[in-house]
C-alpha cells in the first residue's frame, strides 16, 4: 500500500484503528488476574489517539476550505502537523528498534497491535510529507 497507493495509506490507518484498538481494549478488560485497561494511558497509545484526532482534523479542515478561512488556520494546521510529525518520527519510530515486544508476528493480536501503533503513524506522516499532492 505505502509503494503503490500511497496516498490511501492514512485511510488504511484509520480503518485498521478501528478493528485493532477496540480489539486490544476487549483483550486487555478482560485480562486475567489484573484489569489492563489503563494500559491505554501510556504515552504510545495516547499519541495515537492523538493522531487519530488530528488527522481527521487536519484531513476534513482541508476538504472544508472552500473559503479564505477555513475551519483551522493555515498556522494551526502546520503546528499540528510539526507536531504530530515530531512524535511519530521520533518516539514512536524509535520505539521499534528500542522496545523488545514490538515485533512482526501475524498470529498475536497484541503484538501486532503494539507494532500497528509503533509502526503506522511514521508511515501516515511519511506520506503526507511526501505525497501531499496525492493525498490532496
């Protein structure tokens, strides 16, 4: 998807987030002997939320401008965006060398979720720093 379509890739990550994170909530309420469920206020999982948020933001502001104003200002977009860059190429990026339960196995819900939160905000960013045009 990132070589061939690039500019679907963010769709691509709001759909998988729509199966993986709800998934990994049920795993984690419903973990034995301890409740997991706050697990979900790690920085990691927060930032995606984050970035859930403001690509919806960002990618709807954009579609809304059909006048000078717009619905966010052209400063706030780009301090969102900086940001959001910054964390996803950063820490999140970072996390798949550094972390040792970020890994590639298919079979493992969990894993492949840590991995999609890790893996695919840096991708998402990738794309709209390069491919903007597309995307657009």
């Amino acid at each position: 998807m990132l070589g061939a379509y690039p500019q679907h890739i963010w769709l691509l990550y709001l759909i998988e987030s729509f199966f993986f994170i709800p998934r990994k909530f049920y795993n984690m309420i419903h973990a034995k002997p301890l409740n997991q469920a706050l697990y979900y206020l790690d920085f990691c999982w927060m930032m995606n939320f984050t970035a859930f948020s403001i690509i919806l933001l960002l990618v709807f502001s954009a579609i809304a401008r059909d006048d000078d104003e717009g619905l966010v200002s052209d400063v706030a977009r780009e301090s969102f965006f900086n940001a959001l860059m910054g964390v996803a190429c950063g820490t999140l990026m970072g996390a798949n060398i550094v972390l040792p339960f970020v890994a590639c196995l298919f079979h493992d819900l969990n894993t492949m979720t840590g991995l999609f939160i890790h893996l695919m905000p840096p991708m998402v960013m990738y794309t709209f720093l390069w491919h903007s045009d597309a995307v657009q």
